[in-house]
C-alpha cells in the first residue's frame, strides 16, 4: 500500500499489521509516498511497472517497555478522569517525530500550560504517553486493563502529528453521542 505518511521517507515500513486468523497471514508494507506516486506516472503513461520487495523482517522476543502517565488532580470532582496523550511508533525505520512523538509532547505541554497558569480543573487531568502502538496497541490495552475500574469521562488520544486535526474520531454510547453534530 501507498504509506499514509506524511514523511518523506524512501524506507519501506509495515505500519500496523491485524490478521483475521481464517484467512492465511501474508507480509504487507507499505511503500513511500514518493514512490507510489512514481509509479502512479508511470501507470498514467502506460507503462506496466514490476514491483520486487523483499521483506526479511522478523519479530523478536518482547522487551519490557511502560507507559508514562502524570496527573494534575481535580479539585472538585477528583474521581472522574479526563485521560489524554499520544503513542509512541518507533519501532521500525521511523523517526516517530510526527506518528506520535508529537502527540505525546502537545498533551504534556497543554498539562504544563494549565499548571503554569495556575489553573484547577475540576477533574482529574491525566496526560498518558501510551507504548508499542503498532505492535498490538498494547500500551492502551496494558492501561485499559490496569485503571478498568477508575472513572473515565472521557479519553483522548492525540494522533496524527501536529499538523492541522483532519477528523475526530469518537467511541462512545448514544446518550454521548447525541450531544456531538456529525458533519
């Protein structure tokens, strides 16, 4: 597939990987964006072009990682949680710069902007920088299962880079729902 990188990165890289285990398991990866565009010209002249990726990536036994998590308790309501940050992507060529260093650093700044302004939030603010995104999500789950029995009103997870937000993507049951206008 084409990467859905805004980087511009010759690097052939895998992304997120889900398999559905009816269905035999093949590598995939993704190619840059320079280079699908390449073959798009090429395609666009009438030119067939053969494509030869060799993919020698492996996994390797799993390495002890954690999430990074800080709080700024609420003054009013301190039991009710408001969890906001990024994930961490490096894994594979990637610089993780922009998939998702940037959205664990833009949520731990807006934490510092709140505590420097000396503002108290009514809830509990908690800025999480959840790990190993690509391979599992299994930060999220890590947190998921560990703070399951915590108030949660709400969970944001910053993504995508720090460029302009393309969309808002929301989880949540009908009577949230109702109070936000699709467009």
């Amino acid at each position: 597939i084409r990467s859905v990188s805004p980087n511009t990165s010759r690097n052939v890289h895998t992304g997120m990987m889900a398999y559905v285990d009816s269905i035999p398991k093949i590598p995939h990866a993704a190619i840059s964006p320079e280079d699908a565009m390449m073959l798009q010209r090429l395609i666009s002249y009438g030119i067939t072009p053969k494509i030869k990726i060799k993919i020698s990536s492996k996994f390797l036994d799993d390495a002890v990682s954690r999430n990074i998590m800080g709080e700024i308790i609420g003054t009013k309501y301190p039991e009710q949680i408001i969890a906001l940050g990024g994930h961490s992507d490096s894994w594979d060529a990637g610089t993780g710069a922009q998939d998702n260093a940037s959205g664990c650093i833009s949520t731990w700044m807006a934490a510092k902007l709140i505590k420097d302004l000396n503002l108290n939030p009514k809830r509990t603010i908690r800025v999480v920088q959840w790990v190993n995104e690509e391979n599992g999500v299994r930060g999220g789950n890590l947190y998921r299962d560990h703070h399951s029995d915590e108030e949660h009103v709400l969970m944001f997870e910053h993504d995508s880079g720090v460029f302009p937000p393309s969309a808002i993507r929301i989880t949540a049951n009908d009577t949230i729902l109702k109070f936000f206008k699709y467009t």
